[in-house]
C-alpha cells in the first residue's frame, strides 16, 4: 500500500476562514465590549439593537454552517461512491471542504462586523 503525500505546496481551503477569525475576531469583540461598557448605566437604543444583532446574527450564522456543512458532506459521500463505483479515487480533501463550508458563515459577518464597527 503506498501512501499518499500531502503537498504543502497548497494551503487548505479552512486556513483562510480560520485566518479571518483569528485575525478579526479580537476587534469585534473588544470593539463590542468597550461600547456595551461605555453604556452600561443607560443604553441607548442603538446600544440595544447591537446586542441584538450580535445575538441574531450569531444564530444566522449557525444555521447556514449546519447547512453548509451538511451539503459539502453530502457532495464528499456522492464523490467517493462514484469514485469507488468507477474506479477513479478522489484525491481531494473532504474534510477541509466540510470545515471550510462550516466556518464560512462565520468569517463573513466576522469581516462585516470589523468592517461596519471600525467607521
């Protein structure tokens, strides 16, 4: 049997979102919590839709993972059982793709958030 070697030569399709969150999510969050501090006495009603946005967007972002990452494992099933169907293997990385598709959602409001709390 001989084994297969991984190229290093291509990143992974995650090490982009994981970047992202890794990156961004300090800003988001220290950015959030310095303003729910800095109104902790009285909130405004902006100070309240952002909590909210925070929760609900939290929520979104869930569920498009769970369905993004339930699509890209059915598209890994349906390749490897045509693979073995036809002989032809896959060479590709499924469980990156499954991880990839699962942060996705994440790392887009995560860019949005820095992007919309930074101005």
């Amino acid at each position: 049997m001989t084994r297969r070697r991984l190229s290093l030569s291509v990143a992974p399709k995650s090490s982009s979102e994981m970047s992202t969150l890794m990156m961004l999510s300090p800003f988001v969050i220290g950015n959030r919590m310095m303003q729910f501090w800095m109104s902790a006495a009285s909130p405004t009603a902006t100070d309240r839709d952002e909590m909210s946005r925070m929760v609900g967007e939290k929520m979104q972002a869930a569920g498009e993972s769970l369905v993004a990452m339930n699509m890209a494992a059915m598209a890994a099933v349906t390749e490897a059982t045509l693979g073995a169907v036809t002989g032809r293997g896959s060479h590709s990385n499924h469980g990156d793709a499954i991880l990839s598709a699962g942060l996705k959602p994440y790392a887009k409001r995560v860019r949005a958030n820095r992007k919309r709390l930074s101005k």
